[in-house]
C-alpha cells in the first residue's frame, strides 16, 4: 500500500497556549506554562519535533486524517488559496516508514501502527498483537493522552501512575463525551506501551542556508564552516546531542531523498565518498548571501 | 420607583426638591421604558472612596442623550458645582487614559468627548446621532463600571452611521442595569450563601468576572476559589478571567493560592485538578472517583459527614459556583461548610427543579430576568418546550412571582382558561429592535442529514451575506461518537467544500473556535458559551410524556427538553432546530412549528392554563438538572452489565448494534434496547 501526498492545511496543535497551559500547568503557574508551552507549540507546527511523545502524536495526526478519509479535505481551498498547504504525507507499507514533505524540509519516521484499507474500509493494526484493531475511538482517546504527555512528561511516570492518567483520561471522556462508555483502558494502555516501544527511525532532509554562514574579518565566507554544516544535509536524530549531520554534494529531490530508504527490490543504497568537500556547496552558499543582501 | 433607575446618591440628595423634580420628571417623559437603564450617581464606580465629591452633585445618564451634572444643593453654592463637574472629567479621564487604556484607543483625548457632558439641571436635550449615542454609552460603561475588554471590537464602525445587525452585535457595548450594579458594587446583602439568579443570557457569568476581580484587588489577602461543573466550563472559565484581569490590568499574578479555579471534581493525584479533589486533599478526606454506580450527592455527603466529626478551618473566604443548577444540594452545602462566604450563579428556570431551598424565589437574592443575548422570542420558545407549555401534561407551571422572576408578564385565565405569557422587548444592541422583522427561530421538520443542517447554513447566509464561520455554532443534542460523528464529518466535509468554511469538533477536540472554524459540539459543551446563530439538532428522539410513564421515562423526557432550552438560548440572533418525525411525534412537532408562527412578530403567546391534574408532579422534578443526561449509551452500558460481557465484547456488541434502526433513532427504551443486545449476544456466540 502506498498512501501518497495528502496535503495538509491545518497546524498539528490547534489549541492555543493559553487552552493548553489551562489545562497541564500542573507545577507552573498558567502565565508561566503559557510562555513555555507557547515555544513548544510553534515548534511542533514548525514540524520540529524534540521529544518521543511529539513525534508519536504528529503520527497519531496523521492517523486521524488517514481513518476519517480527510486527505482531500482542503482540496476547494485550495483553488482559493484561502489556506496553503503546511505539508504533505504519505504511508509507505512497503517499509513501514511516512513521509513529510514541508518547505525546505522532508522528514521520515517509522509507520507504528500498520494502516489497511480493506474493501473502503479503513483501520490500524497493532504489530504486537494484529488482532487488535485500532478505530478512531482508540486514536482520539491517545491524542489526549500523548497531548497531555508533550506538556506533563507521562513517560517519566510508573507504570502503575500511567494506568491511573489511563483511568482519569477515560473517566473525562465518559462524563463529557458520549459514545466513549466502551473505552479500553488496558487495551489503551497496551497501546501506549507499543507506541513507546518501537523506535521512531527517524530522518530528516533539510534545506538551511543560514546556519552555513559565517563570515571572516574581509567579510568572506568561511569554508569550514560550510562542511561544518552542509546547506543540504540530513539530521540523524530529532534530540540534538545525539544527531549529526550528513551533507549533500547538491539540493536534492524528494525522489531522490525516497530513494535512500532503498523501498525498491534490489534498489541501490546510498554510497559516501570520503573525504570529499564539493566547491560548488561553498559557491552556493555564496550565491545565496549575494541573493539575500540584494533583497 | 421605576424599575430602571439606578441610584446612587447621598441621603441628602435624595431628600432634594431638585433630585425629586428629577424623577418625576423621568417618569413623565416615560424615558427608560425602552429597557435602557437611567443612571443617576454621584461619583464613578471605580474612583477610589478617598476622593470626594461634591456632596450635591449629581450626574444624571440617560441613553441617546448627553450626559447632564445636576447641582441639587438648595442652597447658592459658590465655585462647588463647577469643581464638581471639573472633577468628575478629569477622573474619568483618568480612568480613561491610565487605567483601562483600551477605552482611550476608542474614545481619544479628553477633548473628544467631554463635550457629550452638559451642565444642566431638569430639561431635557436634544437626541444624539447614532455615532454620537455610541460614544455616550462608552463613556457610561467608564461611568459605572462596567469596563469593556473591546477585544475583538472594530473602531471603524464606531463612526459608521449605519452598521449591519452581525457588526452591531460584534462591537456592542454592555452596561451593567440596576441590579448587576448592585451585585458588583453595592452589595446590600448580608449572608453566608448568597444566590444569584439568572435567565441564560442575562450576564451572570460576566458579572462574577467583575466581582471576583473586585475581591482579587480589594481584599488582598482573600482566599477565592471559582469552580464549575466540567472540565470544559472550568477551563473556558478560567481562560476568561485571565483575559479579563489582563484587560482590567490586575498587576497581581493570580495563583492557585490566591485564585483557585478548577472544575468540580478532579482527580486523585492532582488536588489542584478540581474542587473536591482539594477539599479531599485539605482535610484528608478519602477521595472517591466519579463512578456511574454511585450517585454524586452521596459521595458529597459522605465528605461532609466526614468534616462534621472534624474541628476545621475553612480554606477558603470566598467561593464562587457558576451554573449552580448542575450541582446537587450537598455540593452546595459543603462548599458552604469549607468557605467563609458562597456566591452561587444558576439559571433560575433550572433552579426551580432544585428541591434545595436555597433557590427559591424567596432566597433569591439577585434576580437577572433581562436577557441581553438572545431575542425573547427564541427565550419564549425555549420555555414552551422545556416546560412542556403546550404539551399535556404540562412540565412545569409557574407559580405569579415564579413568572415574574423569570421575565414574564402573565395576564388572567379568560372564560376558557386562556392566559397570555408575555417577554418584555428589551434593547439588546444596536438595531436590535427591527430584527423584530425577522424570525428569530425557525424548526425545520427534516430528516437529520447534513443536507439539512446546510439549508439551514444558507438561510443564515441568505440573510447575514457578512457571516463569518465562527458566528456559527451546530448544536447536536446528542453526540456519539458512532452515530453522530460520521453526519458530523460528513457536514464538515460539505463545509469546507461548499463553504470553504473549516470546522472544529468540540466534542472530540475539545477547545474553542478559531476564526474561519464553524463550532459543531453537543449539548454538554456549549454551555456557558454564545453565538451569533445557533443550529440546534434534535437528534435525540423526544417522546411525550404521559402522568402514568415510569418515573425514570418521566425524568429523561424533561432532560431532553431542558437541553434544547439550554442550546437553542445560545444565540444573539436566531436559532434554528432542525426535528425529523423519525424521533418526535408528529402531532407536538407540528405545535411546535405552530409555536414557532405565533410568536414570529412578537415575544407573545396564549396558552390553556393547565389544571393541577394535568401538571407533572412536582416530586418527579426535584433534583432534575440538564447535565445528568442519561445516553443511550449509558442504558446499553447498563445492560451489558447485566449480561457480564467482557469489554472486548462490548466493542464487537455495541458495533453490531449501532447498525439497527431503532438505535440510531436514539431510542430509550429499555425492552427495545435488551432485545437488540440479546440478539446481538447470540450471533456473537
């Protein structure tokens, strides 16, 4: 199955930092996580992820459109460009990665439950148990959870302290929500555990000029700078210590960037020559201050 | 004296020939009979009580006319009356352009408009233009403190001669009448408990924000605490009082220590998440989860069977409760028991399902009977249905003084037993009186699609071409996440696609609107919040009720029509209900619509006044609140409980179920229920 380009118009945390900081303030005082959520928040709009839980709730996101059939869903807005697109994706059964297609930026993670479309219709299964069928339902409640898990660190909890915000968060839904009376908390909790438990393979091509640049005392570019961090490069992981930066020799193309992950039979992989540090990245790095300095 | 009147004098003033001619003279012109309230004060409202005043002046606020000081001394009295009128400029000013700078982005220096004060004693002035009109009832709203936050306010209609009915209610600017003034600032009540009642739209929510932030800054070392039914209340109730203290530039950080807000419950290890969870953790009570099998009111008592063994302190010196009426009484009583002083804020109509004597008519210490948010038509409708007016038997019949509370105007039964209910026709913002023109509600009798709830987008459309998305709300009465989150999608599909309008599922996203968002929720989470234009869609099955029904029946129909009370009351301009004959019976849906063309020109109608027999028994109505809406879902939940299934049958059960006929009509009927599950029981084996 492939699951190509659904566009996306709508920014994956829509609720504002003063509703979040209402909510999950807990040891802040809400003026204060409201500052401090305001940060996190346009970060993960930006598609920059720093944590686990962040990545595993943009993946439940995309779920969500995938199990309500919304990748057409701004398709008129399109044509009046009241909106514009903040980024597409696609599911790749073939080695269980998605792809993010932003500007300036294309980002894979590992697919951690598996997506079917069996006869129009449309689920998840778990890779623990494929049994066990994942709804809609089972996605809103772990929306909350993970939501709640971004801004008060779950993870951190016991295992016994995550099934009682297991239970809280259910008790919410019966009380406010109808038609949530059949939630699972141990099936929710099951699933919690497999969302944590797989890594999250992450990749990331980036375009960025302006950390390339820095300049000498004569005001010319400094080279070392330019391989220090590639204009086009890939980050190995979403937390910064541990990534590291691999350059490009030019600006590459999504297919190009595709084609890394080897989705082929046979395909070829990704050779580095070492040692090597290509002109022409220093001369576009040029070209681009020259370009900004016009503007 | 007349009912309109706020005033504020001295008793000398009072005693005045000058202050007496006044109001005579009010009373002969017939001025504030248009609802508008007449302000005759002697100092602004949020000038510290150091500063005096001239003790004989007097300032005398009339809507649409300039703004006249009065010198009511008997006696000549030298430069007195000139410093008075002096002072109270340039204090305003002050008010204007220190404190509340978001009035001076509106209203300019004090050369702008400290010509719409006149010196003047008992004639009367000219009428003043619209534009002009505009700026005196900012100037009032400085006046009397009832501060404008002018958040979203556009200024350039400020100075438009003509605006459109969505602008006027966008930019309209509220005052506080008689008695919201008196609550927020001249309290005159003396009591552990004191209730304030209001109809929906009547500014109680707004009028806590003004007298909790009046505590917040007069009495630094209060310990307050706010709280509401849910989650969703609390939250949107909080996020409302940190705009308003940012606006009303509280320079006070507010924390949990000073200003405890939370919603009712909570949980247990967080004291902080809810009221109860906090009084559990202070006094070391066992904190007991919210759980279908055991009424709330006995777990409140069991906390204050607990705290009456103890010596305690209370660990709070205020405490407000906003929408009293979805609490039990012992929720109430233990709040009492752990503050010093209550406030609590309910709907009255709801309250009078209350067996808590506290609300009624007698305890009542502030009445709101004037709704400035929605038309008395859509609040006469409401009441038809969620007191069964036109059914027989009745729901509820008002007591004279229980109408009265509630903003009516009842004449005697003529020879056929006919009495004529009546709404007072209030000023609710600029223009509003012509709306009078258009319905304000309208029943569409169709099959709930979102075809349907479309027609109903496009009759806005038709008549507001200015709407926007999020002057929209679509109520559904009964949100589930299988039957009614797939026409839910379906409608925000059509939204976007013929709209190109997005959409927000509150129920499952659970936060408010932004601006290109239509607001599609339910019942439980629209509470407390307004729109523009509401849609209410009827699509829990509504049955009529007859005196012989099981009490449980009895119970579950009256919820239903206190729900639709509550949701179509949303609206500032109209309110739709779309009813299919799927779910209600044919005969009430058509008197419904009948209703509807009755009171089309008018807030009027002409009911039977029921016998006593043909009422339902008062007992049945005790304890009865909006909130505790017994789903479909809670029913088949019970049921499967009978039948000891295993929670991974209950998804397969309930899925094979969800697909019959008489479950997605929302039936309640509890043999009808059984055998669909015993069915569904069986195929699974």
């Amino acid at each position: 199955m492939k699951y190509e380009d659904n566009k996306v118009q709508k920014e994956i945390i829509m609720k504002t930092p003063q509703e979040l900081a209402i909510k999950y303030h807990e040891r802040l005082s809400i003026i204060e996580a409201k500052q401090e959520f305001s940060d996190i928040v346009n970060r993960i709009n930006y598609l920059f992820f720093s944590t686990k839980n962040e990545l595993i709730y943009f993946c439940l996101v995309l779920y969500k459109y995938f199990l309500d059939e919304e990748e057409n869903k701004y398709s008129t807005f399109e044509k009046e460009e009241k909106q514009s697109i903040l980024f597409k994706f696609s599911f790749y059964r073939k080695n269980d990665r998605i792809l993010v297609d932003s500007e300036n930026k294309l980002m894979s993670i590992y697919l951690p439950f598996i997506p079917i479309i069996d006869n129009g219709n449309r689920y998840l299964e778990s890779r623990f148990n494929q049994k066990e069928k994942i709804d809609i339902n089972d996605i809103i409640f772990l929306l909350d959870y993970f939501e709640a898990s971004i801004f008060l660190n779950y993870e951190q909890l016991s295992p016994m302290e995550q099934m009682i915000r297991i239970e809280n968060i259910k008790d919410d839904f019966t009380r406010s929500g109808e038609g949530f009376a059949d939630i699972d908390a141990d099936k929710m909790g099951r699933l919690i555990s497999e969302l944590l438990y797989y890594d999250s393979s992450y990749l990331r091509y980036d375009i960025d000029f302006e950390c390339s640049i820095e300049i000498d005392e004569q005001g010319r570019i400094i080279e070392e700078k330019v391989f220090n961090h590639p204009p086009y490069h890939i980050d190995s992981d979403y937390r910064d210590s541990p990534s590291y930066k691999i350059g490009f020799d030019k600006k590459i193309t999504k297919e190009e960037f595709i084609k890394l992950f080897q989705f082929e039979n046979n395909a070829p992989a990704m050779i580095i020559r070492s040692g090597y540090k290509p002109k022409e990245l220093v001369q576009d790095v040029k070209a681009y201050k020259e370009q900004k300095g016009e503007k | 004296m007349h009912k309109n009147i706020f005033i504020d004098v001295p008793e000398k003033v009072e005693e005045s020939q000058v202050f007496k001619d006044i109001l005579s003279n009010l009373e002969e012109e017939g001025l504030g009979d248009d609802g508008e309230t007449i302000y005759i004060l002697q100092r602004p409202m949020l000038v510290a009580q150091e500063k005096k005043y001239y003790e004989y002046g007097v300032t005398l606020i009339v809507q649409n006319k300039k703004i006249i000081f009065i010198d009511c001394s008997p006696y000549e009295s030298d430069n007195q009356f000139e410093y008075y009128c002096e002072d109270f400029i340039d204090d305003i000013n002050a008010l204007v352009t220190e404190k509340y700078p978001q009035y001076f982005k509106v209203l300019g220096r004090k050369r702008e408009w400290s010509n719409f004060f006149v010196k003047g004693s008992k004639e009367s002035h000219e009428i003043l233009s619209k534009v002009e009109s505009r700026k005196v009832k900012i100037l009032t709203s400085v006046i009397i403190g009832s501060i404008q936050q002018f958040v979203d306010f556009d200024e350039s209609t400020l100075e438009n001669e003509e605006i459109s009915v969505l602008e006027a209610v966008k930019n309209k600017i509220m005052l506080f009448d008689t008695n919201q003034t008196k609550f927020v600032y001249k309290e005159d009540v003396d009591k552990p408990i004191i209730s304030l009642q209001g109809l929906a739209g009547s500014g109680k929510t707004e009028l806590l924000l003004h007298k909790i932030r009046k505590i917040f800054v007069d009495e630094t070392t209060a310990r307050i605490g706010v709280t509401c039914f849910n989650r969703v209340l609390a939250e949107s109730l909080t996020s409302r009082i940190i705009d308003f203290f940012n606006i009303m530039k509280v320079s006070e950080q507010i924390t949990a220590k000073r200003l405890f807000i939370a919603h009712s419950w909570g949980s247990r290890n967080d004291p902080n998440s809810g009221l109860y969870s906090k009084i559990c953790s202070a006094y070391g009570i066992e904190f007991q989860r919210y759980s279908n099998n055991r009424k709330n009111s006995e777990v409140w008592q069991d906390a204050i069977n607990y705290l009456k063994t103890q010596d305690f302190e209370p660990i709070f010196d205020y405490l407000f409760i906003d929408e009293s009426q979805d609490f039990e009484p012992e929720y109430i009583k233990l709040c009492s028991m752990v503050s010093k002083k209550v406030y609590v804020a309910g709907d009255i109509l709801q309250n009078i399902f209350s067996e808590n004597s506290m609300f009624s008519y007698e305890d009542t210490d502030y009445v709101l009977n004037r709704v400035y948010r929605t038309d008395p038509r859509t609040i006469l409708f409401s009441h038809i249905i969620g007191f069964g007016l036109i059914e027989k038997p009745v729901v509820r019949w008002l007591k004279d003084n229980e109408w009265e509370m509630a903003g009516y105007e009842v004449s005697q039964p003529d020879k056929a037993g006919m009495v004529t209910l009546k709404r007072e026709n209030i000023k609710r913002f600029e223009g509003s009186d012509e709306l009078s023109k258009v319905s304000s509600i309208k029943i569409f009798n169709e099959e709930i699609t979102s075809d349907s709830i479309a027609r109903a987008i496009d009759d806005i459309q038709e008549k507001n071409p200015d709407v926007k998305a999020s002057d929209i709300a679509i109520v559904f009465t009964y949100y589930n996440q299988r039957h009614t989150r797939p026409i839910a999608k379906e409608l925000g599909r059509k939204l976007l696609s013929d709209y190109s309008w997005d959409y927000v599922l509150v129920p499952e996203e659970k936060r408010i609107g932004h601006d290109n968002e239509v607001t599609i929720t339910n019942i439980n989470n629209v509470k407390g919040l307004e729109f523009p234009f509401v849609i209410v869609v009827a699509n829990q099955e509504l049955n009529t009720i007859s005196k012989t029904d099981l009490k449980e029946d009895i119970e579950r129909e009256i919820r239903k029509r206190n729900a639709l009370y509550m949701a179509l009351t949303r609206s500032f301009i109209s309110s739709y209900l779309i009813m299919s004959n799927n779910n209600v019976p044919a005969t009430y849906l058509d008197k419904l619509i009948e209703a509807t063309e009755e009171i089309s020109e008018k807030p009027i109608i002409r009911v039977k006044k029921p016998e006593p027999d043909d009422i339902i028994d008062e007992k049945l109505l005790y304890g009865l609140n909006s909130q505790l809406i017994k789903t479909q879902e809670d029913l088949i939940l019970e049921i499967l409980n009978e039948f000891n299934v295993t929670d991974s049958d209950k998804r397969d059960i309930l899925e094979i179920i969800s697909r019959k006929k008489e479950i997605k009509n929302g039936t309640m009927e509890r043999k009808v229920v059984k055998s669909i599950i015993e069915q569904a029981i069986d195929f699974l084996n």
